[in-house]
C-alpha cells in the first residue's frame, strides 16, 4: 500500500514540476527574458533534480513491485488448495447432516 500512495505522490511532484516551469516559461515575454531570468534557471534545476530523486524511487519501488508479485505467485498453488479442502469439508453437510456439527473433530 505505501508503495501505491508514494508512486501517486512522486506523480504529483511531477505533475506540479511541470507545470511551474510552463507557467514560468509563459511568463517570459521573449527568448531573451528567458536566458536573464534567474528565477526560471532555478527552477529548471529544482526540477531536474526532483525529476532524478523521484526517478530513482520509481524504479526502487518497480523493482519491489516485482518482488511481491513473485512471492504472491509462491503462493497461489496454496491458496488453490486451501479453497478446495475448504469447500470440500463444507459440502460434506450435504452428504450426511452428521458432518454439519462434527466438523471440529476433522
């Protein structure tokens, strides 16, 4: 779960990232107010460094990702049988109502 909500948060960085520096960049008038504009430079640089801390957890938490799908799938051959053992001690009341209230003793 946390891996979800930090993946939404970097997304969000992201998103937020991107639109300062369109908003910066419809706020200069001509190219050159763009090459003087020192408040524009910073956030460039803010932003590629964000940009680089966020990629770098994306991909840590892509690979953590895959590590619980792979244990998740360990798993599921014993989920499977787990299920029909249960179902099968359930429909045993349908065979004989004696199994309805002896099922504790299996």
């Amino acid at each position: 779960m946390q891996i979800i909500e930090d993946n939404a948060r970097n997304a969000k960085i992201i998103y937020e990232l991107e639109n300062k520096i369109l908003f910066a960049l419809s706020d200069a008038k001509e190219i050159m107010d763009l090459l003087k504009n020192d408040d524009l430079i910073n956030i460039l640089a803010e932003s590629k460094k964000t940009s680089e801390e966020v990629g770098i957890q994306m991909k840590e938490a892509e690979i953590t990702e895959k590590d619980i799908d792979e244990t998740r799938e360990n798993f599921r051959p014993v989920a499977y049988r787990s299920s029909l053992l249960f179902f099968c001690i359930i429909d045993l009341a349908i065979i004989d109502p004696m199994y309805q209230y002896s099922l504790q003793w299996f």
